[in-house]
C-alpha cells in the first residue's frame, strides 16, 4: 500500500524525521503530487549511490491549533483530528552548506483535503499557486461573469489554493528561515 510520507521520506534524505505523522503525511502526499521534492534543493543519490549533499535542508512540522481554559492558542501534536480541526504547518529550511544560497524560494503545499486560511501565512507577502507551477501574488484573484453580463474580478476561493511560495533570497550559512500557514480539515478529511 502507498504511504506518501514513507515515499517522500526516502526521496527527501536529509528531511528530519517528523513526530505526526497523519498531518506531515496529508502534507507530504499532497507534496509529492505538486513535485515539491524538486522544487528545492535537498540531498539525492546521485549516479555512484553515494548521497550528494545539497545546502538546504528542509524540516516539515504540523501541529493541532486548540484554545487552553483561558481562550489562549496552544498547539499540541496532531493526533485524533476530525473534519474542522485547524493545523499549523511549517516548513524550515535551513543553509547547511558553508556558502550562501541566493534565490531561495521557500515552499508549503496546501492538502487538497484542507481549506488555507490565507490570514495566517507568514511571512505574510506569499505568492500562491492552484495548480503548484503557476504562482502570483496572494490573494489570487479570477475573472468572474456577473448576471448582468459585466466581468469582475473576485478572490478565488481559499480552498482552491495548492501551494504557496515565499521568495526568501539569499540564506547565509547556518541560517534557518521558517514559513508557516494555517489550514481548516475540511469535510471530506478521515483520519482512517
């Protein structure tokens, strides 16, 4: 049976381990499909099947978003989730080579079983794709035909969004740069 986070795992060697596995693997799964593996630079075996270290690596977390007792936010691990549950992921991507990286952009797809809650992505300027290749300035906006026969533009919905990107630049050596957004399971989502 296909597991999309053992399957990115092994491509994606120098990836951390991630403690939750269910969301990172809804995560991954959807990451695998947008070609993320390729769009950053990550270690692969190269011809010899010795493994060709890259400067980037890369760290995916996701965690539950809940409310203590007192109405303040806290995360926990992302277990036992159900249709409406909102998680945080990140991605860190960390130079661990010893030159800069320039014209890093730094990625995070969006499940197709999620909604993005565009309001939470941070850093906050963020270009986002519905299709993971074609990327512009968030909010994505579409060309929609009114009854009266005028065109208008509308955002698109936020439960279309597939991926965004961050264009970070130039990370020094050492140096880590974390990208976050929040997404809402949405009804179709079974933790089975």
């Amino acid at each position: 049976m296909f597991h999309p986070f053992k399957a990115v795992q092994r491509s994606v060697s120098r990836t951390k381990t991630m403690p939750f596995a269910l969301p990172v693997a809804l995560l991954l799964g959807c990451a695998t499909l947008l070609n993320f593996v390729n769009l950053t630079p990550v270690s692969a075996q190269n011809a010899a099947g010795k493994v060709a270290k890259e400067p980037i690596e890369i760290e995916l977390q996701a965690f539950k978003v809940v409310r203590n007792d007192e109405g303040k936010e806290q995360f926990q691990t992302a277990q036992n989730m159900k249709p409406g549950d909102i998680l945080e992921y990140r991605a860190v991507y960390t130079n661990v080579s010893q030159k800069e990286v320039k014209n890093l952009q730094a990625n995070l797809p969006i499940p197709t079983t999620t909604e993005l809650l565009l309001n939470t992505v941070a850093p906050k300027a963020v270009n986002a794709s519905l299709d993971g290749r074609t990327f512009s300035p968030a909010p994505l906006m579409r060309a929609v035909k009114m009854p009266n026969g005028t065109t208008k533009n509308r955002a698109v919905p936020q439960s279309l969004y597939r991926t965004l990107r961050w264009p970070v630049g130039t990370i020094a050596p050492g140096q880590n740069v974390t990208v976050r957004a929040r997404v809402r399971l949405n009804k179709t989502f079974s933790s089975e």
